[in-house]
C-alpha cells in the first residue's frame, strides 16, 4: 500500500467489499461516495476530488468499521494499566471504530460527569468513537440505581448499562433496570454470575479444577442469572443483553429465550471462541478471566450459537492489567485478557476459516449487531451498517492471508495481558476509517 | 525433565519409584553411627513457607541438613513478604542469594509452578493451596511399601475432605501410577465436581469400603467447612465417616490406617485408632525426612542434567 | 523430576573391544587374591570384606568363598555405596545410590577390606573410605581390586591387585561379571580412530 499525499478523499483500489468482488471505492467528504470499477481508477482519474490519495487495497478485504460492545479502558483509576487514549490506538488497529468502555473504573462511570469525561477524552484521542457504558446501581454495588437517566441525557448519550465485572444479583433491582431504561430505549448489559456460586471461584468447575486444586465457577452460576433475567426480561417487555456468554447451556437459554419471542441479545468474547481451560495447568495468570475458560464442548457451541445468530455480535472484554496484577501466582491475579488487536483474528480462525460465517457474517457479528445492540445515533448506525455509496466512510481493511505469531510486547495497550503471545493468527489490519478520516494507514497508526 | 518436584500428577512410574528407592537409601543411612553426608555440601535449599506449617518445614529442614546443604528458612511471617512484596520479588531476592533449591509451601494453588519460572534453582511443592503436596504423597506411598512390602495391587482408601485436600490430589496420581486402586469417600459436597475424571471409584459408604481396604487414609477435616454448609454438623460427620474403633475393627488384620496430621482426633479419627498398631502417623514423620533427602539428593545430587 | 541413571560406559560409546582377561582368568585371579588376603591377614583373622557397588559386591562374595574353600573360614561380606561421599557428584547427572549392607557386628575394631573392581583416578575409593567412618572406626582398611588401570589422582594404592592394565585415558575398562552380566571378562574398549575427541569425556570418571 502507497500512499501519495494527504488529501480529504481516498480511493480503496481494488478493495473486495466483504470479501466479494474487487472494486474501486471512493471515499469522500465523510461517506463512500462511489463504487468505480476495479483497477480502473488512478490518481488523475476524472471526477476526482481534488488531493484525492489513491491505495492500493489489492486483496484487501473491506468491512464496516468493527464495534466492541465490551471494552475496558481502565481510566480514570487505572491510567498504569490503560488510558483512554492507548485503548483507542489499540481498538483502531484492531479495526475497531467504536468501543463501549466499561464503567468499572475509579471513580465508577455512574454520574453524568463520569461518562461525559470518558466520553471527551474519546474525542481527544480520536482513534475511534468512545462510547461510555453506565452503571446499572451506584458504585457497582447493587445496592440502589445509579442515575440512569441523567447518564442518558448527558452529552455522552448513555445507551447501555451495566455493572460489568459484578452482577445484578438482585432479582428486584434488575427487574426495575430493566423496566427503567425503556423511557431511553437503553439496555441492560448483564454480567450473568450468581455471586453466591461463585465465592472464591478461580476457574471453570470441572475436570481441570478437580485436578488443579482450584476453586470451580459452575456453568450454572452463569445460565441461572440468564435464565432469570431473561424470564424478567420478557415480564417487564425490556430489551437485556447478556455479556461474555461463556457456556453451552447459555446458549440454549438464550436460544429459548429468543424463542418467545423477547428482547434478549447477547455477545461472546474472542478468547470464549478459542481457548479451553485445560491452559491453566500451566497457572499462568493470562489464562485467568470472568467468566473463566471453558470447555470445548461450550467452545463448540459458543461457535454454534454464533453461527446461527443464537449470539448476536463478538465483543472483546479487552481488559488490560498491570504486570503486577498478572505476575502473580494464580490466586491472586486480576481477572481479563487483552482483545482489541486479535479479535478479528480470532474471529477468522474459529468461524470463517472453519465455514461458520462469511465475511457478511463477520461484519455482522463485530460491526453491524453490536451498532444496533448498542444504540448507535440513528445515522451512523445506518452508516456502519452498510458500506454502500452514500454511508459514512466508516471501514476497515484487511488483509486476509498472512498469518502473524503474536508479540506482546508489540501491542499498543499499556498492558501485556494478551493470551495469545506466541500464538500464530490469520489476518491483518491494514487500514481503519472513521467517517473519512484515516486512523490506521499501513497497520500503523496515523 | 528440568529438575522440579512440583507435582505427582506428572511423575512418572520409573521417576516414583527412583524416588522411593533411593529413600529406601536415605533411611539406611539413619542407621549409621553417622547420621550426616556430605553430599550436598556448599548448596544452598531455602524454605519460602507462606503457610504455618513447622512439621513440614522441619522435615525438610532435616532432610537438607543430613546432606550438609545449607538451609535458609524464608517465612512469611516476619518478612517483607507480610508487607506485600509479591512472590516474583520474593522469587529474585532467593536468586540473589544462590538458592539451589527451593521448597515452597504456599495457601495458592500453583504457587510453585509460578516460582519455577521465576528461579533457576530447583523448585519443591511442599504443599500449594488444594493442589498438592507431592513429598506427602510419596512418603505415604513409601510408608505403605516398608509395612506391606509393596504399593502395587494395594487397595487403598482415602476418607474425608478431597476437595480442598492437595494430599489426596497427590495420592490419587502417585498410588494409582504406582499400581494401587484408590477408594475416595467423602460426603458428596466434599468431592470435586470432575471427580468422575480421576483413576478412583467413588463411595459414600465407608463401612462397605473398610473390610475390603489395605490401607485407609484419614484426612483432616477442618471445622469452618460446617459453615460453608458442606455437612451439617461435627457429630453426624463424625459418625458417616469418621474412623472409630468399631470401624477400625472392620478392617483386615493387616490394613494400615494412615493421617498426614494434623489430625483432629475425634472428628476424623478416634485417638484409639490413631495410636493403634495399625496407625503409621509416627513412622510416617520419620518417612517424610528419607523421602525428603531422596528428593533433595535427586534434584541437586548432579550436575542438574540428566545423564 | 530428574532421573538418576545407570550407564556403562563401555557399552555406550563407540569403539573397539578387547578381550584381555577371559573367565578363566578371572577366576585364577580371585583364587590368587584370596590367598594372598589369608597370608596378609594371618588367616582372615578379623577380616571384613565391603564389596563397592555395583561390581566390588559379587568381587567381595567370590573372594569370601574362595577363602572359605581354602582356610574353611567364614568371613563377613557387604556392601559400601560410597555415592553420597563422592566429591565429583556435579560433573554429571544424578548418580543412582546402591546398598549399603554392613555385616552384623560392624567395622568397628576389625580388619576392613574394601573390594572394587576397577581402579583407576582413586576417587571411588577416597569416597568409600569417607562413608566407612560414619559406620565405626576399623583397626585396618585395605583396598581390594581385580585391575589397576592407573592414573592415580589421589595418593591411594591398592594392598591386593588382581591385574596391573596400563591403559590410555581414552579407554575405557569394563569388568563383566556372571552376577550382574551374564558371563565373566574384562574388556578394554579403545575410542575408534578419528574420534579421538569425542571419546574424552571429562565427567567419564570410573
């Protein structure tokens, strides 16, 4: 990929749209202005805008701009382990556009003052949209509601909500969430865990906890709290995400769930799609995350209920930590892994290379599912749910074929969290596009 | 193999019984006039204990020391350790000063696995969290070989808390690597969930396990569990699966009754039962400093490889 | 967990083997050894013999019954693991222990005889003399060995000598005994030609 000059307009030559056929796509004054035909466009091309920088984007695969529902970006209160600005760089070479950023920080995202000032150093930093998640009670401590509505209204346009890394355990107060968010059309997003099965839980409760002699978080403690928010759920006709699914009796209930008809979404994360608890026997800390790894039986039908649409969209869980948070014998570590930069990755090498999904289904499940899910402005939804002429130029590009060993150290996340450190990935991002303006060129950042 | 003794899930037969064949060594050795070798002179074997536990630390202690190693006892307690210096920092500070070995007792499952990738010395699981307690495990092995002549073909029962107990982990892989068919009985709340997975039948019964046991192994049952509601009450506990003298009485004439202690009499075991013929506890004391310096000896004996 | 290893070493290494004491000579040997420990000891009178593993144990029991065909003496036989006193222990991988067995009524006070047999740097039998001292204090301790290949490191020499072998340090001397091999010999098996080098092994002490 050349690039010759700065200009306002792009020319994507020979990009494959979703991985179909080759085509020229001009990118202008924020939207895709024109789809030519492939090869035929060169720099002095008629009908270009003036400055216009012609890529060649040969093989390139061209997707909507990615959309996590699920990121942790650490500030305010743990600015050592990630800032807004670092997780941003990191979501934008991962092909992200926008991300969620999970209220647990210090002070927690509960207050209209919080989530406007996430949402203003999202803007600063200008890797990609940042779209600050709210507290569902006060503190996270699921004792009383936080200001949901004020959250809503604020200039961070609070949609969803969500007490993620503790669960709404009360059946009363999630129930008045839930029917409480309707006035905004905002979603709960639960972090499905019945706290009272999982007390000192350390990993998934089976036969590698058996042998490792660590305390098991059940499949049950997670499938009970889904099972009852998605019976509150369809009670109280409110919408209810269920975050990072994590087993194959989840997916049944919300396979169910959908069945009758009600509100429920829900997401898998990258490392649920990929990796089994039997890495733990090592101890290593990376391995450590809530909900826990699985089996690969649930890793089966996580794949599954993706496929067929049972889990709507991927999000990361990106959940940085500081080196001492992580160096620690096993006990003692902090729960997360790093996402941002091998989602898609990962994605490719556990549903389209295998056949589950297509590049359509990609897009759907990591940009289009997740915009709605989440409550995207009504433009820009429309916008990253198309990369047709007149949409906002909001894409990302990448190259499909080579196959990268992952390098922590290499990574822009302030942390080194990443589960995958070794591991060989198919795929790389090339380009990311927020509405016309370039944020990743040549798989750096601009 | 790089020289670790961090497990008995991953010991193999030919490792176990190396171990055990040169305890067999050790413990002639306690019969010279001489107790002291010279073998391990000039290396240096650090006790890191985050948990209390005198018995096992003094046994280690024992065994480095009857090989002229160097000890240094390194305990929570009292260190920076208490002031949250974490276990990698731990883990230089041991570096810096030459540790050859280090034997790590540690309240978290892994603990040891940890350190092993931290320090260039050997690492010895003397007990990590509810994992396991390798040395534990092999001298129980070793205990049964010296009363029964052999571990192959015993039929060995292990009662009480296996959830939460890292010598029953540690004896279900070295006993049934080494040939035994191990019993577990426990209430069910007090058996991991992938049980079913481990070489062992399960029984809920131990009275119809007793008469057909050469060797039962009590294991401490701690008072919290009760609060955690894993079983009721001390005495009803007490009565399903403790080991008293009318049980006892069940058992063939040449069955061991074993405890890694500390036991809590009357719960688990009845003082009659535990100071019986039968009972090892106290050979098993002396078991632990021969399988302590086998180990030792193997680890540090040589030059660190296999040759 | 490290394994400790049994190795022969001239089984292993490449190279060309010769036969320089047949069984029969073997057997002359013992018999003159066991004569010869009667006269020095005026009749066995006190004497204990401490075999060295692996091969100075069924060396001990020959000589023992020799003498008792001889002189109708009975005389104490076991074995002398000197392993855990040995000072070249981190040269190479763990060394497996052997038995110590020491005959009932000690050493304290008698006639030791330790029998070995191969000696070559002397470091063996240094070693076993340090585990002796921890099970008593002999009134004599003598050496025993079948050959003497040279190349002392140590100022140690052996009382009874079953055969003087001048050898290269590149060779290696291997005893095969029926108890433990099958069948009796001693071999020497020199390094091929060419792989001088590569035979040197400096952790190869005997």
């Amino acid at each position: 990929m050349t690039t010759n000059g700065s200009g306002q307009s792009w020319v994507l030559r020979q990009v494959r749209p979703l991985g179909g056929d080759a085509v020229d796509v001009l990118l202008a004054d924020g939207v895709v202005a024109a789809w030519r035909p492939p090869g035929s466009t060169s720099p002095d091309s008629e009908g270009l805008p003036l400055g216009t920088t012609v890529l060649d984007t040969a093989g390139l695969i061209m997707l909507p701009g990615l959309v996590d529902l699920h990121t942790h970006l650490r500030e305010p209160g743990r600015e050592d382990a990630e800032t807004v600005e670092s997780g941003t760089r990191a979501a934008a070479l991962g092909g992200y556009t926008t991300v969620f950023a999970m209220a647990n920080t210090n002070p927690v995202a509960d207050t209209a003052g919080v989530v406007e000032q996430v949402w203003r150093l999202g803007l600063d930093a200008g890797h990609c949209d940042v779209r600050p998640v709210g507290a569902v009670t006060v503190g996270l401590a699921g004792e009383r509601l936080a200001e949901l509505g004020a959250m809503a209204t604020s200039a961070a346009e609070v949609r969803v909500f969500s007490d993620d890394g503790h669960c709404v355990s009360d059946a009363l107060l999630m129930r008045r969430a839930l029917e409480y968010v309707k006035a905004f059309d905002g979603v709960i997003a639960q972090h499905a865990e019945e706290p009272r099965l999982t007390a000192g839980a350390q990993m998934n409760e089976g036969v590698m906890a058996a042998r490792l002699g660590l305390p098991g978080w059940p499949a049950v403690a997670e499938e009970a709290i889904i099972a009852r928010d998605a019976l509150l759920a369809g009670h109280v006709g409110s919408r209810l995400h269920v975050c990072h699914v994590s087993t194959a009796g989840s997916v049944e209930l919300i396979r169910w769930a959908k069945a009758k008809g009600w509100q429920v979404t829900a997401e898998v994360t990258p490392h649920h799609l990929l990796l089994t608890d039997d890495l733990i026997s090592s101890f290593d800390p990376v391995y450590k995350v809530n909900p826990p790894l699985r089996t690969a039986a649930d890793v089966a039908a996580l794949r599954a209920g993706l496929a067929d649409g049972t889990i709507d969209c991927v999000a990361t869980d990106h959940a940085p930590h500081a080196l001492e948070d992580k160096e620690t014998e096993w006990a003692a570590a902090r729960p997360g892994m790093l996402g941002l930069q091998t989602a898609l990755s990962v994605v490719m090498e556990t549903m389209l290379i295998p056949g589950h999904l297509d590049w359509a289904g990609v897009a759907d499940r990591m940009a289009l599912a997740p915009a709605r899910i989440g409550g995207l402005p009504r433009p820009a939804a429309e916008g990253w749910s198309s990369i047709a002429v007149g949409a906002p130029a909001t894409v990302t590009l990448l190259d499909p074929s080579p196959w990268r060993v992952v390098e922590a150290d290499t990574l822009a996340s302030r942390s080194r969290n990443t589960p995958y450190a070794g591991r060989s990935l198919p795929g790389a991002i090339r380009a990311t596009f927020l509405r016309g303006r370039p944020t990743v060129l040549d798989g750096k950042v601009v | 193999m790089k020289g670790h003794l961090l497990s008995t899930e991953d010991l193999s037969r030919d490792d176990a019984l190396v171990v055990l064949d040169t305890a067999e060594r050790m413990a002639r050795v306690a019969e010279a006039s001489v107790r002291k070798l010279p073998t391990l002179r000039g290396r240096t074997v650090v006790n890191l204990f985050f948990e209390d536990s005198t018995r096992t630390r003094t046994s280690f202690e024992v065994a480095a020391k009857r090989l002229s190693a160097d000890v240094i006892n390194f305990s929570a307690r009292g260190s920076s350790v208490s002031k949250g210096e974490s276990l990698k920092d731990t883990a230089q500070t041991l570096e810096a000063m030459g540790a050859d070995a280090v034997v790590c007792r540690h309240p978290a499952s892994g603990a040891p696995h940890r350190l092993a990738t931290w320090v260039r010395g050997s690492v010895v699981n003397a007990g990590d969290g509810t994992h396991e307690h390798p040395t534990q495990a092999l001298l129980d092995a070793f205990t049964m070989r010296r009363r029964l002549g052999r571990v192959d073909g015993l039929a060995v029962t292990i009662v009480g808390d296996v959830l939460h107990s890292r010598v029953a982990r540690s004896n279900v892989w070295l006993l049934t690597t080494l040939g035994a068919s191990v019993t577990v009985v426990a209430p069910p709340t007090l058996l991991p969930l992938g049980v079913s997975s481990w070489p062992v039948e399960v029984s809920y019964d131990l009275d119809a396990v007793l008469p057909k046991s050469d060797v039962v192994m009590m294991l401490r049952v701690q008072r919290e569990r009760m609060s955690a509601a894993f079983f009721p009450t001390e005495r009803e506990y007490s009565r399903r699966y403790g080991l008293d003298v009318d049980r006892a009485a069940t058992l063939p004439e040449h069955a061991l009754v074993m405890h890694p202690g500390p036991m809590v009499r009357g719960m688990e075991i009845a003082s009659a039962v535990a100071d019986s013929a039968r009972s090892t506890v106290v050979e098993q004391v002396a078991n632990g400093v021969s399988v302590r310096m086998a180990v030792l000896y193997l680890l540090l004996g040589g030059s660190g490889e296999v040759s | 967990m490290a394994s400790a290893a049994a190795s022969d070493p001239a089984s292993r290494r490449p190279g060309i083997a010769r036969t320089v004491l047949s069984a029969d000579d073997i057997t002359r040997i013992v018999s003159r050894m066991a004569h010869q420990i009667l006269e020095k000891t005026s009749g066995g009178a006190g004497v204990v013999l401490l075999g060295v593993p692996t091969r100075g144990v069924p060396l001990a029991h020959r000589l023992a019954q020799r003498v008792h065909a001889v002189e109708g003496v009975d005389l104490p036989v076991g074995s002398l693991d000197p392993t855990m006193y040995r000072d070249d222990l981190r040269l190479r991988g763990v060394r497996p222990l052997e038995v110590t067995e020491i005959p009932d009524g000690g050493v304290d006070g008698r006639v030791v005889i330790l029998v070995d047999d191969v000696l070559y740097s002397g470091r063996t039998v240094r070693a076993a003399l340090d585990a002796l001292a921890a099970y008593g204090r002999p009134r004599t301790v003598q050496l025993a060995v079948l050959v003497d290949r040279g190349h002392r490191e140590l100022p140690i020499r052996a009382d009874y000598v079953g055969k003087n072998m001048p050898t290269s340090r590149r060779a290696s001397v291997a005893v095969r005994l029926r108890e433990i091999d099958g069948a009796d010999g001693v071999l020497i098996v020199s390094p091929e030609a060419g792989l001088t080098g590569a035979a040197a092994d400096p952790g190869e002490l005997p």
